[in-house]
C-alpha cells in the first residue's frame, strides 16, 4: 500500500467515527428534546387546569362588583335628584320670601314715614 491508500483509508476511518458521534449526539439531543416536550405539556395541562377556577372566581367578582357599581350608581343618582329638588324648592321658596321681605320693608318704611310727618 502506498501513501496515498492508506490516506484515505484513515480519512475513511475518521469520517465513519464522525458519523456515529455525531449520530449518537443527535439521537441524545433528540431524547432530550422529546423529554422536554412532555414535560411542557404537562406543565401546560396543569396550568389550564388549575386556570379554570380562578377565572371562574374572577368572573363572580367582577360580576359582583358589578351589580355593587350599580346600585350606588343608582343610589347616587336617586340622592342627586332628592338634592336638586331640595335645592330647587328652596330656591323657589327663597325667592318668595325675598318678595315677600322686600314688601314688609317697604311697608315698615313707609309706616314710619307717614308718622314722621
């Protein structure tokens, strides 16, 4: 055998033993992955399952705090219509009365003014 044979019988070599590295490697880096991949969908299968209450509660308290938002809106509203018309009557009634004083004021001075002469 000369030189150039045996060259390539060893660059022969050397790639077969390339080959089953990098075959066992890519078989290792495959099991893994897969491994991974279980272990995230049950991660996920956990976590849905564990979601479910909560957004369950989460719509309860959203809808109660809902229907609490209401009534106090309806309260507030009951309570500003109960003060303007409150208001609105004592306006009324403070305009009367104004009416009414200026006439006794009128009267008082013009009481006083007869008796003076």
């Amino acid at each position: 055998m000369d030189t150039m044979q045996i060259s390539l019988l060893v660059l022969v070599i050397v790639s077969i033993i390339c080959l089953i590295v990098l075959t066992v490697y890519l078989a290792k880096v495959l099991f893994s992955a897969n491994k991974l991949i279980n272990n995230v969908n049950q991660t996920m299968d956990t976590v849905n399952g564990e979601l479910k209450p909560v957004v369950n509660d989460l719509k309860e308290t959203i809808s109660g705090v809902n229907s609490l938002v209401k009534t106090a809106d309806n309260r507030v509203k009951l309570i500003n219509c109960t003060l303007n018309g409150i208001i609105g009557a004592t306006g009324v009634l403070g305009g009367k009365l104004k009416g009414v004083m200026s006439g006794v004021i009128e009267g008082f001075k013009a009481g006083i003014n007869m008796f003076k002469k």
